[in-house]
C-alpha cells in the first residue's frame, strides 16, 4: 500500500502530532508499505537531519512560518494544487490527515482533486484551545472549519469516547475509535533512576509533569500542590508559558524538554504523575506513565476518563476542584501501599496498547477508507453530494429578509425568459429570492427585500469596482456572488489570482456583518468548453478555500455536475435556460438550509415547462458573430447597461410593493 501523511506538525517540534506520525511510519516501513511525508519544513533545523529519521519514508518538507505566540509550531500555507501535483506523483492508495487544521485542509481538498481517499486523525482540540488562549470571536470560524474538515474527509478517527462525542455533536460522521500506541519498551519501570532522583529532589516524594507548558495545559493549576508535606513538583517540558510558571511555581523544578531514554528515566523516576489540562482529546503522556509503572491523577474528562481506571491504577479528580486534585494526589503520596498497588495494574493496563497493535487497526481502517471512496465518488458524480456529508446549513429556517444578488450575465438571468415579457429575464437569484421569501412560512407578513446588480460581461474587477459598494450601501443581510466565467475564458489571468480578488470582496462584506454566498462557476458538457476545464477546476478549488477563510457558504458545483448537461443550456449555447436556472436556484435553496427545496425544486420542474421563445436565425448568425465583432472593438454585451434592480424590489409577504416579481417560481 502507498500511504501519503500529511503532518500539520513535524520535526524538531516534538509533541503528540509528530511522535504518533514517527511511530506510524516505522510500522508501516517494517511491514513494506511505501510511504510519503509531507509536513512543515524545521526553519533553521537541518531538514538532512529530519529525512534521516524517517525510516526510508520519501519526504517533502514545505516552507512554513512561525505562530508568533509560539515559535515551536509552524504554519504552512500551500496551495491545494501543489499539494495535489506531489500527491499526484506519487499515487497514493490513501492520504493519511495527522491533526488537520490548516495544511490538512489544502490536503484533503488535493486529496480529491487525485481521487484517493482521506483518513483524518483528530488529536488536537484546536476548538478549546481557541477558548484557552482568550479568542471568542475565533471560536465560532474554528468550530465550523473543524466540522467542515472532517465532513469532507473519507473517514474520521477519534481517539477517546470524548472526542467521538465531540465530533458528534459538530456534526460529523463516520467516526471511528482508534486511540495510540505506547513504546513499552522504552517506558518501562526498569528505567527508574534513584541517582536521577537524588540528584533532581534529594530525599524527597516526586510528583511530575510532563508535556507542553501552554495555557490549554493549565499547569497553573499545580500550584496547589506545593505545600503537600514532603513532595517536589517536578515539570518536564517545554513552551510559551515556561517563564510565568517559573514565577508561580518557584518551589518546582523545571527541567525543559527531554526526549528518548533521558524522557523515559525522568518519567519512571516520578512516583505520581498528574495531568491537568481539560482539553486532551487523549493524553499520550498518561499512557506513557502507566507504561512506566506511574500511578496517575488526572482531570476526569476527555481523554484520561479512558485511559486512567480510577481507584485502580490512578484516581480521576473532578475536573476544575483544585481541592479535590491536591486530596488524591496527598493520597497517593502518604500511602506507599497504595501507589505500588497502583503501579502494578498500570503496567497491566497498557500491554495491549502497543504500537504493533495499533498499527494494525489503522490498516484496517485504511481499508474502510479505500472502499468507501469510490461510494463517494459515485453519489457526487449522481450530484447528490457525499452521503451524510452535505454542509449543514447556517439556520434551521432562513430568516434574511435583505438579499443582493452580484455577478454576471448568469446571475442576471440571461436566456431564462420563462412566463416573462419580451426582453425580460428572470434568472436564478430572482428564483431564489422568490424561495427565501416563500421559505418564512404563510403566516409571514413582512416582505423579502431583494436587488439584482449583475450586468453582463461582468468581471472579478467589477465587482470589487462597482457591485460590492453599490451592495454594501445598501445594507443587506445575504449576498450571493457568482463570478468569474469571463476572467476565465477571456484572460490569461492566474485563477488563484482572481480568487484572491474576490476574497478581499468576500471580506469587506463578511467584515460588515453580511453572510455571503459563493458560488463555483461552471462549464456546459461540449466539447469545445474542455479546454478551458483546467482553469475552471483551478477556481473552483480555490473558491473552496475562499470560503474556508471568510466563512462563507460555499455552493460547489462541482459536487452537482448535472448542471453541465446540455438540456439545461440554451441555444446561445454560454447560458443557461430556464431549466437550467431553475436547477441552479434549487441548489443555492438547499444550501441555504431552505427546507423541502429539492422536492419544491422536482415539483417546480414537472408543473412548468420550459416555454422559452424559439430561436431565430443560425448560431452563427445570431451569436457568435455578434460576439467576434464586439470583441474587435473592445466592447462587451454589457457596455452601457445597469443592473435590472438597483435598488430593492419586494418579494412576497403582505401588502402592496413598489415593484413586484413573478409570484411563482
């Protein structure tokens, strides 16, 4: 099997993420799978180094900057489309998603962009770690970024009970139980060390820590401990809360990082360990305690509630009574019995634990993976989304009652003609808008107010120019953006460079408060569209990272491909009819949460006909020439024209509008 990891985290930065990552590529190399890494490059470390550890694993280290609250952690913004060309490279059977948050994201999105199936590890609580480190408003964007991850991963692995519970209440599914391995040979009680002892806390009872000393940890809480009679606090690690715990717990020792034997001796050297943070999704540390003969008090949530067997081989205290932390760890060092006691059964409790073990399981669920991509596969190709995995929508009944519309010929609704007078069109944001007034119920008096600034021949420049102003005075609640055909068939412009465009429009109008709904631009299935199909796919995958950055909603036409058909394009051949538009407008409705809008849309499609006027004059005639001599001078279809509603019109609801449109839609 060839298994691409994909590490958010990586070498010298040696925490869970990277020490999990480590312990999977030896078992995997040992059983003759080949293997590639693709994970932040060490800065100023020698990358030769880190290759050397890898176990004959390829590796492609990227180019990452540094969190500046936290120097040790390294960030890599890659594009989907580099990502995709290595994993292309090098075909993987399954792309393996260690602790995904921002590199994973590019990677599961490159993932489908080759067609291998993602397996995506959740081992950091980055949701409660948003909390801890004081960002309420970021909480929410990491909340949704986290759920829309592991929704659009093949399968998800969870290492505790707790986290399983997590992720079902963010709503993902297909969660599966996989915890992690311990090194029984290296953390062993034989490791003790009387002269580490005597020369760290001569004659004293040690009760240690080890892990990172961030805020999310709380080891601020061990204050309470310092007074126990005859113990010291030893604190092994390292981070950026190293020198203010240094202050508040000046009777502790710290010993900075350890690794490899020299981590071992210290940890069987401790006669109790504690763990104190709230938000491990598991805790490698307390397993390693265990495994080194170690009696353990822990928090009782998260992770250690399944790992710590309390009155057996620890005790797990109630989480935020520090009294109740300090009373078991006062427990465990007055009663030498005890903690033998305890010590026996935590050697007991982890031989099953190993990483052989456990790398067996993950085998199994590559495997899972691998049989439930081309399911997958097949649904989105049917357009119907994967199942269980289509976005949830932002409310249960939508309640925006301002709604603009921006973009281009499509959204103007050019070609779509049906029930409307000559030279009128009606187009798919009108349909929607019809769908979102309809959608508040029949006893909703209060109409929908709704403005159409689309033009024809528009482009990204004109939307940031001219639409996103005209749009931002007038203060809508929902704006609709569908752009970018025209740039990519009539400019050599970087699609990704368009993109970025229209995120700095994104953000003007989530900055002020206004949800915005994106929207894929897409292809009719010709054969004279492929060429530019490269360019269109391009976009598309970076309109999805737009919409991971600014928390948009994200209606991805990719995932719906019938839209291509012929059937629903007019003769013009570059627009759609009004089947079509209808088809468009039913899935912006259902990813805007409005409810029974696919039966609304099935219903809609069987009652009304398409009763666009017949076509005068040859193809030729009629629209490519036209089209040849504007653009020999220098002038598009929309020159001179302005948008079809300005200013808001009313949609539905009671009492007597100023303008009205078709009532049915």
């Amino acid at each position: 099997m060839r298994v691409a990891v994909i590490a958010e985290s990586f070498l010298p930065h040696m925490n869970g993420v990277t020490g999990s990552v480590l312990q999977i590529l030896r078992h995997l190399s040992a059983a003759g799978h080949e293997t590639l890494v693709i994970a932040p490059s060490a800065g100023d470390a020698s990358d030769e180094t880190v290759v050397a550890s890898l176990r004959g694993a390829d590796a492609r280290l990227l180019r990452s900057v540094p969190l500046p609250s936290y120097p040790e952690v390294r960030v890599v913004f890659a594009r989907a489309a580099r990502l995709a060309g290595i994993l292309r490279t090098f075909r993987p059977d399954v792309v393996h998603l260690a602790s995904p948050f921002v590199l994973g994201w590019q990677g599961v999105i490159a993932a489908e962009a080759v067609g291998a199936p993602t397996l995506a590890i959740y081992q950091t609580d980055v949701v409660a770690y948003a909390e801890k480190y004081g960002m309420p408003r970021a909480t929410a964007l990491v909340r949704s970024h986290v759920t829309r991850l592991h929704r659009r991963a093949t399968l998800t692995l969870a290492p505790s009970t707790a986290s399983m519970t997590q992720l079902a209440e963010l709503g993902v599914d297909r969660v599966r139980r996989w915890g992690r391995g311990v090194d029984t040979d290296l953390f062993h009680p034989s490791r003790r060390s009387e002269s580490w002892r005597a020369e760290v806390a001569p004659g004293r009872t040690i009760v240690g820590y080890v892990g990172r000393l961030a805020p999310e940890k709380q080891v601020a809480d061990l204050r309470v401990l310092h007074d126990v009679p005859g113990t010291t606090v030893v604190i092994v690690g390292d981070g950026p809360s190293r020198e203010a715990l240094e202050k508040s717990l000046p009777e502790a020792v710290f010993t900075g990082h350890l690794r490899g034997t020299e981590l071992a001796r210290a940890l069987a050297s401790f006669d109790v360990f504690v763990h104190p943070g709230e938000s491990e999704t598991f805790g490698q540390t307390i397993q390693e305690a265990l495994a080194s003969g170690v009696p353990v008090v822990a928090t009782g949530t998260g992770g250690p509630v399944d790992l710590v067997r309390s009155s057996v081989d620890g005790w797990l205290y109630r989480p935020g009574d520090l009294d109740d932390l300090r009373a078991r760890v006062a427990d465990l060092v007055g009663d030498g019995a005890k903690r033998a006691a305890f010590a026996a059964a935590a050697g007991e409790a982890v031989r099953t634990r190993s990483w052989e073990a456990l790398c067996a399981q993950l085998l199994e669920h590559y495997g899972e993976a691998r049989r439930l991509r081309p399911i997958d596969a097949a649904q989105v190709v049917r357009g119907l989304g994967r199942p269980d995995a289509s976005p949830a929508p932002l409310v249960a009944t939508p309640r925006w009652r301002r709604f603009v519309a921006l973009g281009d010929s499509l959204t103007e609704g050019l070609c779509d003609a049906s029930r409307m007078p000559s030279g009128q069109f009606r187009g798919w944001a009108d349909r929607l808008a019809e769908l979102l007034a309809r959608s508040q119920g029949a006893g909703a008096t209060e109409p929908l107010h709704y403005a159409n600034l689309a033009v024809r021949s528009r482009r990204v420049r004109d939307i940031a120019a001219v639409q996103v102003p005209q749009a931002l005075a007038l203060r809508p609640d929902l704006v609709s953006i569908l752009i970018g055909a025209n740039d990519l068939v009539g400019t050599r412009r970087d699609p990704a460079d368009l993109a970025d465009d229209v995120a700095v429009s994104v953000r003007l109008l989530r900055d002020a408060g206004i949800d915005v709904l994106l929207v894929t631009p897409f292809l009719p299935r010709r054969p004279g569209a492929r060429v530019f199909s490269r360019r269109f796919a391009r976009y598309a995958g970076e309109m999805r990272r737009v919409a991971g950055e600014t928390g948009a909603m994200l209606l991805d036409l990719d995932a719906h491909p019938a839209i291509g058909d012929v059937a629903f394009w007019a003769v013009d051949r570059v627009h759609l009819r009004s089947s079509g538009h209808r088809f468009l407008a039913y899935r912006a409705a259902e990813t805007l949460g409005v409810p029974d809008a696919e039966a609304l849309g099935r219903l809609d499609a069987a009652l009304h006909a398409d009763d666009d006027p017949p076509a005068v004059g040859s193809w030729l005639r009629r629209d490519a020439l036209p089209w040849i001599w504007r653009r020999l001078r220098g002038r598009t279809a929309g020159d001179g024209l302005s948008a079809k509603h300005a200013d808001y019109v009313l949609v539905g609801g009671g009492g007597t509008a100023p303008a009205r449109l078709i009532d049915s839609p």
